[in-house]
C-alpha cells in the first residue's frame, strides 16, 4: 500500500475519532477517558507488534530513537488531553477543524526543524486550510 493510502486510512480513522470520544467523554472526566483510550491504543498496537512479529527490532532501539519517541508519546499525551476536554466543552464539528491546524504547525516544524523545502503552493494550501478551518467556527 501507498503512503498515500495509509494517510487516507488515517484521515477517516481521525474522524472516526472525533466522533467516537465526543460520544465516549460524555459524564466522565476527560483525564480518564484519555487513560482508557491509552490503554486501548498500547494493547492495540503491542498486538500488531508481535502478530507481525516486529518484537524482534527492539534490541535495534537506540538511545536516540528511545528518547524521540518518549518526547513524542508525552507530546501525543498532552495533544489527547487537550483533545477530549476540549470535546467535553464545544461540539465536535468546532474542536476537530482546529485540531487540524497541527497542519501548518508540523509544516513549519518540518521546514525549520528537519530542513524540508516549502513550496508556495504548499504554502498557499496550507493558508487556504488555515482559513477554511478558522470559518468552520465563524
């Protein structure tokens, strides 16, 4: 499968999510839905780890490679933390499309971070997702 597959695969999974944990957080504190939704993600993923007998890479695990992933799993934490109580408060249709601003945050990330090139053409896009998602709120 194409990298483009799997990030399709991604973007209807997301949105599966919004509106799953919008329905999920209901009457219960947002903390505590994202513990469960951890839990169920590590089990989710530890089982795809031995069914495609991919345990066999970790001793490949660096320190770098270790401590990259740490920073991101706590960066994902905070970003599911922030997610679900914000669901508690506005509808999913508010919280989703200001979510998906972490587009042009990663976009400058990338660029200055990690030295990849910006287009003006993905600049444009990315000015004209900022916008779109910024009016899904006006």
């Amino acid at each position: 499968m194409s990298w483009l597959a799997y990030a399709v695969i991604s973007a209807v999974a997301a949105a599966a999510t919004a509106i799953l944990a919008k329905l999920g957080v209901e009457g219960i504190p947002s903390t505590l839905a994202t513990a469960v939704r951890t839990v169920v993600v590590t089990l989710f993923a530890w089982a795809l780890v031995f069914g495609l007998d991919q345990q066999r890479a970790i001793p490949a695990l660096s320190r770098r490679t270790l401590i990259y992933l740490g920073l991101s799993g706590v960066a994902t934490g905070i970003s599911w933390l922030a997610y679900f109580r914000a669901l508690q408060m506005a509808p999913a249709s508010w919280v989703a499309p200001i979510d998906k601003l972490s587009l042009p945050f990663t976009i400058a990330l990338a660029t200055l971070w990690l030295g990849e090139p910006l287009t003006w053409r993905a600049a444009a896009g990315v000015t004209l997702m900022v916008i779109g998602a910024l009016l899904t709120r006006a």
